[in-house]
C-alpha cells in the first residue's frame, strides 16, 4: 500500500514537471492530460485503476487489480468505464448487484483524478436519456422461466433439451442469483466421494431423508422431500457429467445438522464453477437468458391457464413474453426484502442483514399470489451463524469450522456444538454478550479447510476491516478483541483435552474437536444474517404450483427457494443446491411434457 502511494506521487510529480516543461511555449494544462493510477476498496479487497486524460477528457480506464467475483463484478467493470467515458464524469449510477464493486472502481478513477489534480467537466448526456419509446416489445417461446439461479437454469436446460424453445428473464444485471455467492456444496447420498472416502456404506437415501425432515422439524412435505432424497444423487451425477461441473474427487463437506458427510463440494468451493458451467450448458441449447429483464406479472387467458409473463426491461419498456407450455418461477427466495420478512415474522426486521443478493425481493411470490396460488411457512427465515457484522455476508473463509474450528463467546468461552444446526448456533449467538460470537482456528486447521487459499479476498477484507485477527500466540488474538486471553488460554486447553481423547464432554461435537494446540491463529468476529427464507408457494411432485385449493394452476411450475414445502422450519447446509437442482430439472421436464 505505502509503495504503491509512493509510486503515485512519483508519477504525480513527474506529470507536474514536464507540464513545466511543456508550459515554457505552448498551453498545454498538464494536470488536463496523462496518466494516472488510483486505488478505491472493492467488495473483496482494492480496485487499482490507471487512468488516461487529454486535455480533461477521460479517454481509458484500465483496471490494473482487483480481486472481485468474477461473474458478480463482471456487468460493473464492463458497463462503468465506458460509463464514464461517454459522460467524462464519475457521478454514474452503480450497477445494482455489483454496487461495492462499482464503488470501489469509481473511487478508484477519483482517486487517480485527484492525484493529477483534474476535474472532469462532465458532458452532456442528453444523447443517452432513457430509451423509453412507449412501445410493447412481444416474443413468443414454449416456456417462460423466471429468475435465472441454479434451478431457473436446471430448469431451462431439461426444457430445452427436450427440443422446447426456452427464454430464461433474470433481472439482474447478472446471472446466478445466491446459487452464485453460496459455497456451492450439494448433499447427495451414496455419492462417489463417500465411496472413494470408504464411507458410502454409511449413508442412504433413507437417512438423507431422515436427516432433512428432522432438521426442519418434520413440517415439510414428506413426500416432496422423498423426491429430493432420491434424485440427489442423480442430479449431482447430471452436473458431473451432463453439465460438466467439477467436483473435489476427495474431499466432503459436513454441514450441521447431518447424520454423515454427504456434501460434494465443486471446484473451488463456491457456486461459480455451478453457474459457469450451468450457462454453458443453456448456451449450447439455444436457451436465451435476457438479462436486466424483470419479470412483473404472470399472464392467464381467460380459462386461468398461464400463457405468459409480462417484463420489463431496465429502460422501462414493457415486454411481454408469451408461453405456449407455460411458465417457471424460479425467482429464489425473500431475505433481502426487510418489509416482507417483517410481515412473515416480524423477529427478522431491519436489525438483520442478510447473506442474499439484493435480487432475492420475493419478487415471485407476489406474482404466483396475483394468479391465485397459495403462500406456506412464511414465518420460518433462517439465518447464517457465522457473518460478516458489518456487511451481512456468509464468511466462507469460516468453513474451517465444519473441519473443527471452535465459537466462543465475548468471555472467551464456548458455548454451542459448532456443527450443530444453523438456527440453533444462531441463536446461541444472539444470547452471548453483544449478539455476537468468536471462530477460532488455527494453521492446521486451516491447512486442511484450505480456507486462507480458496478465500483470499475475504481474508484480506476482513484483516483490514478488524474483524478478523491473526496472531502466534492465543494472547495476541483475544488482546484484538478485549477478550480475557487466560479465559481463551483455559477453553483452549479444554478443546485440546477433548481432541486428544476423542470425546467432547461440553458439547459433543460430533465431527470430532481438533487440537488447537499450536498456533499461528486466527480468531473472527461473527453475527447471523438472514439467510435463507424457508416459506414459499406449494408444489406437487410434478412441481405444479397449486392455488389455495390444492388445486395446480393451469401450466404454472415452480422450483428452488421460491417453494415452501421442502426445508420445513430450517434448511440444512447444503439442501438448497440440491433442492434447487433437483425440482428446477423436473420442472423443465415437466413443463415440456
Ligand atoms: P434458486 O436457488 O432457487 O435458483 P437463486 O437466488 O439462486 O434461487 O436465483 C433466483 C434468481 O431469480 C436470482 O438471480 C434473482 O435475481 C432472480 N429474480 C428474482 N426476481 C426476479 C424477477 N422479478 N424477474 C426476473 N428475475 C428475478
């Protein structure tokens, strides 16, 4: 950081001295003209930008590092330099879905812009007023899917592969909904992985099963989640070989809440090789994803059978989409929608953050109500242990803990099985001084996570914010945060007791505890966030929405977080990838039936 401000100033200065140069004759303004680098904070860590102005006028924006998602970041590092180019000015809009990125990038041109000392004069931008000509743009496809995460996609995909002309509506600049920014994992039982670990024998379709009602406290439909127990697999085997994901051959994730490990994890342990490897796919079968495109309303003929979706595009011009098959909402759930989630269970009012995209408005509900469907479980919201306090976000550089990293509380205590279920660890949270609790693991432990490696950005993000300390020693780590380092010193000890015996008797921790014994560590600071929205609209096993009859509504499926009747009272860590698979795949089936 200090060198890379050094390395401005000398390019700052050495602009100033041959603009000295220059000044002895002709009237060149040096500080109008060059180039010049900036630095702005990203959602992951700095944006640096060099930028090159002539005679005031920005004429390139290169962005020189930056360690953003790279789907997520994509719409603003491709629309906003251009942005500001065309207006000669910083004061564009932020991309909304990508807004800390945007940020971060704008900051980066004005920090480069105040180095040269140059003010833009910003340029009319009369010629890009709104493009809102007041017409109906109307097209006509067999299926009409709205939202494009990972069951949108699933869902296009089977449509189109069985010969159906799909368009898939995302309004977001960006495709991927929260199947992009998750980890990724997806339960399967008897999957590949358990039998190359010698585990297989362990699980089955039964136990999964088992595992997914009771964690949501045996209110979901028991036959829906027969469904997902015995097409899992299948659907990761799909992934694997129909879509081409990679999967770890060797390692599985152990979410709270289950009996085994049966989480595969994709390369890279986020949702991004999923959503690449997803689009591709859709791509190769002519499926059209139109993105910025918002969906608004389901359309019916006078029968009530649905025959369309009316849209429209971020100009404001209204679109209107006809279905000859019929129509797939999967718009994801409602976590970042405050006044929904208030009127669903006013506990999750504006004193949460929450781990979604701000896509996940619920957008779909409203619209499968219009047309007469029948809204479940609303009041079950479930939210993430182990946040960002500031932000909101899932930390998954804290996947350590399903690898045995331990909580503790502001006394230095713990006080909750880390890998118990997350509504469970939440609340334990919210009942330690301040809200909030402590992960701490050390280099071991995070060796085998390979945590640091795969969430390098997060690190680095939340070393700089504070919430996160690193430390050789227990003392230096609980000193970051005030907490007593002999209270820390005496729970570790406790741990290294359990690990070493191989039974924890505060807790019973059912993966095992893991020595902390030996440092370097690295002690977080952590809040839930809302995460998951449980409730939704009601589907069959045909992924039929019903109306409040019980009744399907002509032609009108549903699929992944949008539905209510497969997680019960709380989801368990990687259900909802497999859930969002497995009904978006047989609704795409269905639907071309
Ligand atoms: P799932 O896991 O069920 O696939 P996701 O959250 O991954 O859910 O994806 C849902 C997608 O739907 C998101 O990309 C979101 O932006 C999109 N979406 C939500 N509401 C609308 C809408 N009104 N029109 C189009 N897309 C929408």
């Amino acid at each position: 950081m200090k060198n890379f401000k050094k390395k401005m100033l000398q390019i700052f200065m050495s602009a100033i001295f041959i603009g000295g140069l220059a000044t002895s004759g002709v009237t060149i303004n040096a500080q109008d003209s060059g180039t010049f680098q900036g630095e702005g904070a990203g959602a992951h860590g700095p944006i640096k930008v060099e930028i090159t102005v002539t005679d005031g006028q920005l004429e390139k924006i290169e962005v020189l590092e930056q360690e953003e998602n790279e789907l997520l970041a994509a719409p603003a590092f491709e629309s906003l330099p251009d942005k500001m180019i065309a207006d000669n000015s910083t004061d564009v809009d932020v991309v909304s879905g990508s807004t800390e990125t945007s940020e971060g990038l704008i900051e980066a041109v004005n920090d480069a812009l105040k180095a040269a000392g140059i003010s833009l004069v910003a340029k009319s931008n009369s010629e890009d007023a709104e493009d809102d000509n007041g017409e109906v743009t109307e097209e006509t496809y067999d299926v009409v899917i709205i939202g494009a995460g990972g069951a949108g996609l699933s869902a296009g995909i089977e449509a189109a592969d069985a010969g159906k002309s799909v368009v898939l509506l995302e309004k977001m600049p960006v495709i991927g909904g929260n199947t992009l920014i998750s980890g990724g994992e997806m339960n399967a039982p008897n999957n590949w992985v358990q039998e190359n670990l010698g585990i297989s024998k362990k699980d089955s379709v039964e136990l999964y099963y088992e595992d997914t009602m009771k964690g949501g406290n045996n209110v979901a439909d028991p036959e829906i989640v027969q469904i997902l127990a015995e097409n899992a697999l299948a659907s990761a085997e799909w992934l694997r070989d129909e879509v081409g994901v990679e999967f770890y051959d060797d390692q599985l994730f152990y979410f709270g809440g289950h009996t085994v490990e049966r989480a595969l994890i994709p390369k890279g342990h986020t949702g991004q090789e999923l959503i690449i490897k997803l689009k591709e796919k859709a791509d190769s079968l002519d499926v059209v994803t139109l993105v910025n495109t918002k969906a608004e309303h389901i359309l019916q003929d006078d029968s009530g059978t649905v025959n369309g979706v009316q849209a429209v595009d971020k100009d404001g011009n209204e679109l209107i989409f006809h279905a000859n098959d019929g129509v797939i909402i999967t718009s994801g759930g409602f976590g970042s929608n405050v006044e929904m989630r208030k009127e669903a269970n006013p506990e999750y009012d504006e004193a949460y953050l929450s781990t979604v995209t701000v896509g996940s408005t619920g957008d779909g509900l409203v619209m499968a109500e219009e047309v007469g469907a029948t809204l479940t479980n609303m009041e079950s919201i479930q939210t993430y242990p182990v946040s960002n306090p500031e932000t909101g976000r899932i930390s998954l550089l804290a996947d350590t803990r399903f690898d045995g990293a331990i909580l503790v509380n502001q006394e230095g205590e713990r006080f909750v099985e880390e890998l118990e279920r997350r509504d469970v660890i939440s609340k334990a949270i919210l009942e330690q001084t301040g809200e909030y609790a402590y992960q701490l693991w050390n280099d071991e432990l995070d060796q085998i996570s390979n945590s640091k490696e795969l969430h390098e950005g997060e690190y680095n993000e939340l070393l700089e914010s504070g919430f996160l300390a690193v430390g050789d020693s227990l003392e230096e780590v609980a000193n970051h945060f005030d907490i007593d380092p002999e209270a820390l010193e005496e729970t570790v000890e406790k741990v290294n007791e359990y690990a070493e015996k191989g039974e924890d008797k505060d807790f019973n921790h059912r993966g095992g505890l893991h020595s902390l014994e030996n440092g370097k560590y690295y002690l977080m600071k952590c809040k839930p966030s809302v995460h998951h929205t449980m409730g939704g609209v009601v589907i069959n096993k045909s992924t039929e929405i019903l109306d409040e009859e019980g009744n399907p509504i002509e032609n009108l499926y549903g699929a992944g977080e949008v539905t209510g009747v497969i997680h019960g009272e709380n989801r368990l860590g990687g259900n909802a990838i497999s859930d969002a698979i497995t009904f978006g795949r047989i609704a795409g089936q269905e639907i071309a039936k």
